[in-house]
C-alpha cells in the first residue's frame, strides 16, 4: 500500500500533524468498528484504518523531512510492521467498540487528556499566585540598591496567567462534555 493510500483511508492531506492523525483515526475508528457498523465490508475498513493511522503516526515526521527517504520508508514498513499492525487491528476488531476505546492504542489518539488539562490549570493558577504574591512581597520586602518591581511585568504575568487559565478552563469544559457524550452513547 502506498503512503497517498493511507493518507486517503484516513482523509488526510500529506503533510498533516500527528494530531491531525490521531483525530481523523478516531473518527474512522468510530466509523467502521465492526461493533458499531454492520455494514460486511467495515471490518476490513476498520483494518485499513489502524494500519493507516500506525504507518502515518510512526513515520508522519520521516516522510515530512526526507522525501528520498519514502522507499526505504516503505520497505521498513512492509518488512517489519504492516503484518502486525493488521492483525493487532484484527484483534480489535472481534471485542466491543466499548472494549477497544478502552485499550492503550485508542487512548493514544487522544489530543489532550484529562491529566495534562488539570495539570495546565494547576500551572496557570500558580503563575497567578506566584505573580501577584511575588509582586507584594518585593513591595513590602524591598532590596536595597534595587528598583521596585514594575507593575508592567505583573501585569503581563496575570496576562500570562490568565490566558492560559481560561485556555485550560475552555479545554476542560470540553473534555468533560467529550467524556459524558462518550458515557451516555455507551
């Protein structure tokens, strides 16, 4: 199978990112799971797709630096990796659609976790803190021989702080609504 093929399975241009890998496998996942798509021919498509999606996530970066590297690409993927990832994709798609979302595999197509979203929150508040808190106590704590603080880097760092907050908080929001939309359809 060539590279343009795999791209195509999955719907995507060459040159995409690894998260807009991991997004469009997920959708084809959902597609064609044999669990959720009745359809004969899903399986087979549900087998292609996590073929793709291994192919383009291992070698996404290789083929975007090197274009002469395509043939030995190729041949590394045919020789070593192309039969295993069919049959672990045969191996998913005999369990439940349920099962399979819960494997290590799938979790990994996931963009953002719940983990990494609270740990970004917790790092925003901090910076909150630690920018208004350290601006105090430079205030009531002078150092001799140096200036006082300026109000202009407090003022970036709440900036700072309060971007990455609300983007933490937005990204939040929706993987919690992400999750329950997944729990309600189970």
């Amino acid at each position: 199978m060539s590279v343009n093929e795999y791209y195509r399975i999955l719907d995507l241009r060459p040159g995409c990112t690894a998260d807009e890998i991991k997004k469009a496998y997920r959708k084809k996942a959902r597609e064609f799971h044999p669990d959720i798509n009745q359809d004969p021919s899903a399986k087979d498509k549900f087998i292609l797709a996590t073929e793709a999606y291994e192919f383009l996530l291992t070698y996404n970066q290789r083929l975007r630096r090197e274009s002469e590297a395509f043939d030995r690409t190729m041949d590394d993927w045919r020789k070593y990796r192309q039969a295993r990832s069919r049959q672990r994709a045969r191996v998913y798609a005999q369990t439940s659609y349920m099962r399979f979302r819960n494997t290590n595999f799938y979790r990994t197509t996931r963009i953002f976790d719940g983990t990494t979203i609270i740990l970004s929150l917790a790092i925003s508040v901090m910076v909150l803190v630690i920018a208004v808190a350290g601006y105090f106590y430079r205030i009531h704590h002078p150092i001799p021989g140096v200036e006082d603080p300026s109000i202009w880097v407090l003022v970036m760092y709440l900036i700072f702080g309060m971007v990455l907050f609300i983007t933490s908080f937005v990204f939040l929001k929706a993987y919690i609504q992400s999750s329950k939309k997944h729990k309600s359809n189970s």
